[in-house]
C-alpha cells in the first residue's frame, strides 16, 4: 500500500474514462479510483465512450470486453479510425487466454479479469498504467526537445557558416570596390563636371557606393566585434538607409517617413544600428505578405518616473526614439511576449531562423536602451527604440570640410603593404598625384626588406591587414620595434573578428576599412602624418 501511495503521488491525478455495462460495478470501480486521487467518469456503451473519447482529453480507458452494442475490440478499433486510439485497460469476466492476446495485440496495456480480489487490484493496475504512460509522455516530448535543439544547432551552424563565407566574398569584393571606387574618383577630379564622361562615370560612383552598401548588409547578422560607438544622428543613419529599403520590402508596400525636426544624437555603433532598422524592416514586410504601409520616425522624448511605470525597464531621462510601424497581420498578446526569445519565430519552417528580433533587443540592451512593443492581431505592430540621448558636442559622424588642397602631401614618405596589386597600385597612385613618395611592398617581408633600407625616410606604412606572410599586426610589432615613432595606418576588408577592430583601436592604429574612397585615404593620411608631428 505504501509503494502505491509513492507511486500515486509522483503521477499527477488524470481522468479515466470507465466503460461497463454492470451500473454497480461501474459506479464501484468509479469511486475505487477517485479514492485514490484519480479522476474517473462512466459510461454504459461502447458508442457513448467513442464519443466520449472523442471531444474530451482522456487518459486512460476502462474497457469491459463485452458491451451491449459491441464488443471491446470493436470500440478500439472505431477510436483508431475516429481519432487515434487513446491507452486502454481490458477488463473482462472471463479468463480467455485467446482474448488476452488478441487484445494485447490491439494495444492493451493490462488485462483484468473481474471477480474476487478485482476492485482491490484495479486501482494498483490503473496508477501503474498511468505512471508508464506520463513516462512515454515525458520521453516523447524530450526526443522532440532534443529533435528542436539539435535544428537550432544546425542552424546556427549553418548561419556560422554563412558569416564565414560572407567575410570571404566581402574581402574579395571590398579588394574590388576599393579599386573601382578609386580609379574613378580619380578620373572624375581630371573631368569637367560639364561633360558627359563625368556624369557617366559619376553613375559608376553611385552603383559602387551601393554596392560596398549592399556588402555591408550582407555582413550586419555577422559582425562580432566590439562595438565602435560614436556619437552619431539617428535621423541621418535612418535617412540613408531608406534609400535602400524599398528595394528590400517590394513595391507592394509603401514607406512613409516622419523624422524629428531636431537633430537625434546617440551614442551607438553605426552597424548594430542599422542591423535594428534592417531587423525590424524585415520582420514589418514579412507581416505584410499581400502588402500595406511601413512608417518610420523619430522623436526626442523626456522620460518622467510617472512615464516609466508604463514603459517596463525604462528609466527617467531624455531619450531618441525610434519607430516602426507597419500595418500587417499583427501579434497577440502571448506572441508579443515571445517575440525576443532566441529561435522563436512565428514563420513557416525554413522561412526564418527566429534570430532576428532577439538580436534587436541584444543590440538595444548593449546600447543601454530598451525596446516596447505593441501589436494586436489584424491591426498591425509597432515597435520602438529607445537609446539615451547625447549631447551634439560631442558628434563625431560629421564631416570636418577639408578641401582636397589640404590633404596635399609635401613629399612625406609612405610605404603601402598591399597583397593585391590593383590596389597597391592605385594607392601609390593617388598618393604620388597628391604629393607623397611611394614605396611600395605585396608582402610582410618586403615591406621590412624597404624599411631597413629607407628607415629614415619613411614617415608613414599604410598595411593591409591579412596578408600571405604575415599579419599587418605582427609587421606593425616589428616596425614599431624598429623605430617607435613610425604612424601606422591598417586596412581590410574583412569585417569582424577577422580584422581584429579592437586591437587596432588598443594599438593606437588609424583604420581604413575597404572599399575606401581617395578622399578617405588622403584624409587618413594626412591626419596619421599630423599625430606624428
């Protein structure tokens, strides 16, 4: 008895459903069971427990052999093509070995014969039953726990894989931009503005800017190092990137756009901030599948505490928001809840890796922001971005105006480490147009082969960072190694953790990321050039 109470207690009570034609006995094995804390209801027939069975959750079922209108297996079989038969215990008052079998065969988990000690028996029978069938519950829903965990593995895999091939097509392809964008910048400076070449050639510019952009988007989900935060202009950021963002979401949806007067200064990594936008765009259009509207704006708000307990994990203070809105299928309430939760998503499978939103809210948090939510089903969502606001001294996404005549060199020497040829070779070009001495080096060895030899004359090496021989980090030691003073410029194309930012940033290194134009490359140098004076 004590062995069955432990085992009662460890099964959480569940119904059981009691088909048997005896009204005495029915009634006897009901209360039986509800003695020991197990639910129990009953019926007279076999057609009363299909139907039954079919519209409530049952658990187990008691089943007489022999009913008035069918026969017990009749009714298992009936259940099967109804709605998928349901556990059962054969009870019988005869003690037909043939039966038994048969019976077990159909699925029966125990085969009682009434009579004699059979009430005493039947409780220890049914919590034994229901302990084995919550364990086969339990097992199943851990094999599809594990079967989920093991695609989300997949998928992140999969996404890994992804970012690694995107830094290698971005290397190549920023190598490619870098080369066009400069040759044409520079056949644009020797141009009348006047003359149809330039206005082609200008052409040329636009479609590589959109391109290096385009690389760029292709690398946000990716990115993994340290952010580089900046004071910069929600407005502008937002601005420029809706430029693009109607080629994403498809004509079918219109964009509407209601910026603040004001100037929206945070501190923020450029890139994580329009991996939100990008984010939240691509989750608004993909709630708008037969089309609709997108609004994005901007505020300036001053947060109160008796506006914060409205706003969970907010807090006081003055704050740039950020908005989108879109007018598509909308989320309930548990959705809402949800929606942050890595590898949640409400898409069909294979159409989306449930990663999107809670990187937004990792991006946000990391921002020391926070992200409210308002949807309800068939009117649409809202989603807004709150950043603390900076102050617009400090801005430092502006652009300082220097005019191309001051970024002249005055016969400095500069020594360009490039493996690719074509942009060691417009580098140097630029460069000597522009007033400087060129020494030029495809690999780590050389460029420390032309130092030794020019030590005295080389006042600046701009080095690709990933090289054949040797990193533009270990050939930055060794200069440095040989003489203290000597400005370092690194470059790449790569994004992430294959460039290494947050060593270039503690090593005191000015950074150009490719594709660069020449009026960054001869901006850099010239700044690079007056930290050494």
């Amino acid at each position: 008895m004590k062995n069955l109470q432990n085992e009662r207690e460890a099964t959480a009570p569940q119904p059981v459903l009691v088909a048997e034609d005896d009204v005495g006995l029915n009634r006897l094995i009901c209360k039986s069971l509800v003695r020991m804390g197990i639910p129990a209801d009953g019926v007279m027939t076999g057609g009363e427990a299909v139907s039954r069975l079919g519209s409530n959750g049952y658990a187990l079922l008691l089943l007489d052999y022999l009913l008035p209108d069918m026969k017990g297996s009749e009714v298992v079989e009936k259940l099967r093509g109804a709605n998928g038969t349901v556990p059962f215990v054969v009870m019988t008052g005869h003690g037909d070995q043939q039966v038994a079998v048969d019976m077990m065969k159909l699925g029966a988990r125990e085969y009682l014969v009434k009579g004699g000690d059979f009430i005493e028996r039947l409780p220890q029978a049914v919590a034994r039953v229901l302990a084995q069938v919550d364990t086969e519950r339990k097992l199943s829903e851990a094999r599809q726990q594990t079967q989920k965990l093991e695609e989300q593995l997949r998928q992140a895999q999969k996404m890994e894989a992804v970012g690694v091939l995107a830094g290698g097509v971005a290397h190549d392809f920023n190598n490619l931009l870098t080369v066009i964008h400069g040759y044409t910048s520079m056949a644009l400076m020797d141009l009348d503005p006047e003359c149809k070449l330039y206005g082609q050639l200008a052409q040329v510019m636009r479609c590589a800017e959109r391109a290096g952009g385009l690389t760029q988007q292709l690398l946000l989900f990716s990115r993994k190092e340290t952010p580089r935060f900046a004071v910069v202009d929600v407005n502008l950021i937002t601005m420029e990137l809706t430029k693009m963002l109607q080629r994403l979401i498809g004509e079918d949806i219109a964009i509407h756009t209601a910026f603040s007067p004001d100037s929206c200064m945070v501190n923020a990594d450029v890139g994580n901030l329009q991996q939100v936008i990008m984010n939240l765009v691509v989750n608004a259009r993909d709630a708008m599948p037969t089309g609709g509207e997108l609004i994005i704006a901007t505020t300036l708000v001053a947060l109160t505490p008796e506006d914060c307990a409205a706003l969970p994990g907010s807090s006081p203070g003055a704050y740039v928001c950020l908005s989108v809105t879109d007018t598509g299928t909308g989320m309930d309430h548990d959705t809402v809840r949800r929606i942050f939760e890595p590898f949640f998503t409400t898409k069909p499978q294979g159409k989306g890796t449930g990663l999107g939103l809670s990187v937004v809210y990792g991006i946000v948090q990391r921002h020391g922001g926070w992200v409210h939510v308002y949807s309800e089903p068939g009117h649409g969502a809202a989603f807004k971005i709150y950043l603390p606001a900076a102050g617009e001294a400090a801005a430092s996404h502006a652009e300082d105006g220097a005019r191309p005549e001051d970024l002249q060199g005055h016969g400095e020497t500069v020594l360009v480490v490039e493996d690719d040829p074509e942009i060691r070779n417009w580098c140097a070009i630029a460069l000597r147009e522009n007033g400087y001495n060129v020494h030029e080096a495809s690999t780590a060895a050389a460029a420390l082969s032309l130092f030794a030899s020019h030590r005295d004359d080389i006042a600046l090496v701009i080095s690709d960072i990933i090289m054949p021989d040797k990193s533009g980090f270990d050939l930055a030691r060794d200069l440095r190694a040989a003489n203290g003073r000597i400005r370092i410029v690194l470059s790449s194309g790569y994004p992430g953790d294959r460039t290494g930012y947050d060593r270039v940033r503690k090593g005191g290194f000015a950074f150009l990321q490719k594709p660069y134009t020449m009026a960054q490359l001869l901006k850099t140098t010239h700044e690079a050039l007056q930290e050494r004076s």
